[in-house]
C-alpha cells in the first residue's frame, strides 16, 4: 500500500514522497481513511509508530478540499486545533504540518509558553488554519480575547495520557467548553489507560478505535540492557560507558533538572560534550540544545521527562535512564526514543540498589525480566543499603503503595530475576549470568 491509495490530493502525495516516506505505517493505514471519513478516533500507538503523520496528512486533506464560508470582516477562523502537551512536541508537530502542507493554501501556528507572547498576537491578526498549542498558553490568548475557537472543525488532544499525567484535564475541560459542538475529534495516546478510556467515553461520538501496539508495549528491536551499580559510580559508569563503546549520539534521562545539570556539567569536564534541557531551562536554551542534538554536534542530551516529550529523531542508537523513573509507565516512554519505525536501538538502565522497587515494577509493566549485567570494574558493594529517593519538586510522585489484599499478589506476580536481584546485585546477577555482552549499536 502506498500514500496515494488513501486518496489524499496529489499536492500532500509530492510533499509526503520528498520527505522520504513512501509506505505508510500500521497506525496510518487504519488512522488516515478514519480521519478522512469525518469520524471520531481513539488511536493508540507505541510512541515513534508514526502518530504525527495519522493525523496531519488527513486533516491537511480534509481542510484543504474543503471550504467554508469565514466572517465577513474580522479575524479568520482557526479551523484546526492540536492540543500537545509540551512545547518541543508542539514544535515537532508544527513542523510536520508545515512540511507535509508545504504545497496547500494552508497557514499554521505553534502556540507555546516560555515565549514572548507579543509576537503570537500578531501572528493570529493573519490567517491561521492549523493551530498547535500547549494548554496554558492558548488559555493565555483566550483570556486576551486574541482568539477565538468558534469556528474550529478539528480537534486532536495528542499524547492525550501524557497531558493527564501533568494535571492538565482542568485546561482541556475549559478548552472543550469553547469549542463549537459540532467538530471531529481525535484522541491519540501512546498508551491506553483507564484514565484515557474515561476522557474518551466524554469526548468522542462513536469512535473507532485503533490500537497497533498493546499497552504499555515496547518496540521489538530495542536492545534492553540493566547494569547495576552503586548510586556514586554512576556518573562514572555512564562515560564510561560512553567512551568505550564510541557512543556518538546519547539521550540520557534523569529523575530532576538539578541532576540533569550536574549531569551535564560532569560530562562536559570528562571530555564528552553535553547539555541540559528541563523546565528551568529557557525555550531559547532547549530549542538550541535540542538542534544541535539532532544534527549530530552534541554528543549527550540529559533530560527530564517533560523535557524530552516530543523529541523525534531518526535512528536515535542509545537512551540510558541514569535515574529509573518513579512512574513504570514512563520507562516506555522514556526507551520509545530509540526503535522507531522499525529501526534498532539501546535502552540501558544504570539501577543502584535504591532504584530495585522502581525496576519490579517496570519489569511487572512490561511483562518481562530485563535482561543484566554488572560492568567489570565497577561491581556493586552488598554492604550498601537502600537511601529514600528523592523526587525532586514537582515530580510525579512513585506508583502508590497496593493495599493489603493486593500486596500479596503483586509480589507472586514479580518476575523471578527481579525477586532474586532484590534479595541483592551480587546474587541476582549470578542468577541472571548472560553470555550475551553489551555491544555498540552503529548509529546512522
């Protein structure tokens, strides 16, 4: 199947083809003719399957062979509205639509905070068909009165789970409220929680459903990797790590912004060029940070999680998570970075014995016993005992405690390797003994 079978209009064909795309993927084949339909969606996809394109190709399609009668005088209407929950994801989408509607009378806009609002203002005095908006900063305007979302025709909520989990359903509700009745609506989501089946039940008219992965499933030609090590040889570990394997592209996630810029600061000193991007970091800062990361100039990126929401680059070989998140669900996301559309990559995980909780439940999430093995020089200490975790502020906090009735079960239900390494790092690898060493990955 090509793009052309779906009977999208020649002008988005040529744009599609000259961006290097001439098969579609799992998610597109069932999304695009859905969109082109007129009908409501529920979509779930692991991320890097190619969400992006399962909607912006039929919604440049639909707004294009499609006219609508505009106020007289005045504004004219934004037709299209994307709500993403980050700002690099709003600027990954916007790209997108510009680049797959670079041949259509269309105009877009990415609508985000952290910027000067001014010259937004003045964008909207001009056309605009596809907006893309974090929620905060499209209240902002409306609260302004320089925008009006009357006459939207689409609407996309966008890493829909991820927009739950940063509080902002309060946002979304106020946003839905000044939307016209009559409109389409497209939930997309890289996981299917019980929260996002509860938000579609208030939000779609009928949808069809697609869902190409399985929850909280993972790409099958990442490369997962545990080596456990004490908590103050890590970042040692991690150069490490990165020197002897010639590393040449790496996405590092820590669990706070402070540890992300010792982090950072740490690499740099040793040799290896690296920068911070988080929420305390300027949009001037993470938009460089992130250019540079993609054109290949920067060797580490060290991010947060809501930092690093929405970065897309091909062939991406290597993500490490220096700290394990405190929510399981994350550690999906975090590792979809790498593996995508196809191709192969590295999740490594650097797990001190304060972090064996966070990696049952990561291995319960997953429905498998990751695979480890301890790196020669620097073997764990037994006699080091766990430490609380520190969140940080404003972090999620980790998954709450099962009550009684439940905590028996969930601990039958923890993978055999990952009870034994709790018992300890040095049993659980003699018991997780593997043949099989960590090797580079090329990168591309």
């Amino acid at each position: 199947m090509s793009f052309s079978s779906f009977g999208l209009s020649e002008n988005i064909i040529r744009a599609v083809t000259e961006c290097g795309y001439t098969v579609p993927t799992p998610i597109q084949m069932q999304a695009i003719p859905a969109v082109l339909a007129g009908a409501d969606l529920l979509a779930g996809a692991q991320t890097g399957t190619g969400k992006t394109a399962g909607f912006t190709l039929p919604i440049l399609h639909r707004l294009s062979d499609k006219t609508i009668k505009g106020p007289s005088s005045g504004r004219p209407p934004v037709r299209a509205l994307i709500l993403v929950p980050t700002r690099e994801l709003a600027a990954q989408v916007e790209e997108s639509v510009r680049n797959y509607g670079r041949y259509l009378k269309l105009n877009s806009m990415m609508m985000i905070g952290g910027v000067n609002i001014n010259p937004q203002i003045s964008r909207l005095k001009s056309r605009v068909d596809i907006l893309v908006a974090t929620p905060g900063r499209l209240l902002d305007h409306i609260q302004q009165k320089t925008l009006s979302l009357e006459q939207v025709e689409i609407l996309v909520l966008d890493e829909a789970d991820r927009m739950l989990d940063m509080g902002f359903i309060r946002d979304i509700r106020k946003i839905l409220a000044l939307l016209p009745k009559q409109r389409q609506n497209l939930l997309f989501s890289a996981t299917f929680s019980d929260e996002i089946k509860e938000l579609a039940e208030n939000l779609l008219n009928k949808p069809i459903l697609i869902e190409v992965a399985h929850r909280n499933a993972v790409a099958d030609k990442v490369t997962h990797m545990v080596h456990p090590v004490d908590r103050n040889r890590k970042r040692d570990l991690l150069a490490h790590l990165i020197k002897k394997h010639c590393w040449s592209q790496v996405l590092v996630f820590t669990r706070t912004k402070h540890g992300a810029n010792k982090l950072a600061k740490f690499l740099t000193e040793n040799d290896i060029p690296s920068l911070a991007i988080h929420g305390n970091k300027s949009q001037t800062a993470r938009t460089q940070a992130l250019a540079k990361f993609k054109t290949g100039t920067l060797q580490v990126l060290v991010a947060t999680d809501i930092a690093a929401r929405g970065i897309d680059i091909n062939d991406l070989p290597h993500v490490v998570n220096f700290e394990l998140p405190n929510v399981a669900e994350d550690y999906v996301h975090r590792i979809g970075r790498t593996g995508r559309a196809g191709a192969e990559g590295d999740a490594v995980s650097l797990v001190c014995v304060d972090e064996l909780k966070l990696m049952a439940n990561i291995e319960r999430l997953v429905k498998r016993a990751l695979p480890s093995q301890i790196v020669a020089g620097f073997e764990p200490d037994p006699s080091i005992t766990a430490e609380p975790i520190r969140t940080g502020r404003g972090t999620k906090p980790s998954n709450e405690k099962p009550v009684p009735s439940q905590a028996k079960k969930r601990r039958n239900n923890v993978p055999k390797s990952t009870a034994n390494r709790t018992a300890g790092f040095a049993r659980a690898t003699a018991n997780r003994s593997s043949s099989r060493r960590h090797a580079n990955t090329p990168t591309t």
